[in-house]
C-alpha cells in the first residue's frame, strides 16, 4: 500500500507574516564564499534585495559553500522567489567580475553549457534550494540556533560570535556591523494566541 496517501501534505505559505527558512548553495557545493570581498558583495546585495522586495531578515550565515537565511515577509505581495532572484542574479554577475579582474581560472570553471548552446557563468547551484514556513516559536529558536551554530558545528570557529558572516554577534552581543545586512526583529504579532502562525487571510 503506498504510504503517500496517508502522509501529511507539506503547505508552504508566502506573504506577509510567514516567516521563511531559505537555504541555496554555491555550484557544485564548491568553496566559493571563502573569500572576503565575495561575502561583502553578497552581505550588500542581501541588503539591497530585502529592501526592494520587502523583506525583512531575521537571521542569517554565510558559509564557504552555503548560505541560509531567515526571513520575513512584509507585505501580502512579498514573494521569496524574486528575493532570491534580486540577491543571487546580481552578487553573481559582480562576482564574475570581481574574479575576470584577478584573472581567476574559476571563471572558466564555473561556465557551463545550457540546453540552448548558450554559455552561462553559474555561481550558484542550478534551482530554488530548500524553503520552508517556520510555524512555531520553538521552531524559530531552533532555526536560529541551527543557523548561528553552523559555523561551530564545521569547526570553523570555536564559538558563534567568532563567525563575522552571521546574525549571531548581533543576537548575542549585540553588535551592529557595518559589513553585514540589518536584522529585522519578529515581532510578537507574528503569533496568534497559541503560539503557533496561521495562514494570514
């Protein structure tokens, strides 16, 4: 008998209030945010992104390979998939260029042949990565943990506020970097009564 019919359907809501857990790669799970000037450019268009396309951002860590993010719609219109659009497309196109003046062999590494014959420098890994509604506030702790404890958790650091390229310095010192995107709090409307989202109508 196929299990499928009896499992639970996964609803994903967008929106204004649904507070998103957004996970992307760089191609080919490669090291690409290992280098400074790369996580500047990505920090600034993070920034850019949310701002355009009203969103406000809840938590975040750049890793060498991937990034995660937590966000929040702030309009009914806000969708997470131009977000996406508005940050990857551009901080690749400024990464290209930033590697061509070096003349870093990772250009031609990273250019791939699409179905149309057409050349493409791919940056980040093909398709929209993981998404998913964060619906409790023991599910939005558990997400900022997992998000400002995955540094620690590769040995990239000892403790979290060790990691420059996360929310967590301003979460637990608070520190405001110039470097890094401005963190938008939750705000307790975010929950109904029960501690739990609901779909907004």
């Amino acid at each position: 008998m196929a299990q499928s019919s009896n499992r639970k359907r996964l609803q994903r809501f967008e929106g204004q209030g649904h507070l998103h857990e957004l996970t992307f790669s760089c191609q080919g799970r490669r090291q690409l945010l290992r280098c400074e000037v790369s996580r500047k450019i990505l920090s600034r268009h993070l920034t850019n992104a949310c701002v355009s396309e009203n969103f406000g951002l809840v938590a975040f860590v750049f890793m060498p390979e991937h990034v995660h993010l937590l966000v929040l719609p702030q309009l009914p219109q806000a969708k997470t998939g131009r977000l996406l659009a508005r940050l990857k497309q551009p901080a690749s196109k400024d990464i290209k260029e930033l590697l061509l003046q070096n003349g870093s062999p990772l250009v031609d590494e990273l250019t791939v042949e699409e179905r149309s014959g057409k050349n493409c420098f791919r940056f980040w890994q093909a398709g929209a990565g993981f998404d998913r509604n964060i619906y409790s506030a023991s599910a939005l702790e558990a997400s900022l943990n997992y998000i400002h404890m995955n540094p620690v958790t590769r040995r990239l650091c000892q403790k979290c506020t060790d990691w420059k390229w996360s929310s967590a310095r301003y979460y637990l010192s608070g520190i405001i970097d110039p470097d890094l995107p401005p963190i938008t709090h939750v705000e307790s409307n975010w929950l109904n009564g029960f501690g739990e989202q609901y779909e907004a109508v």
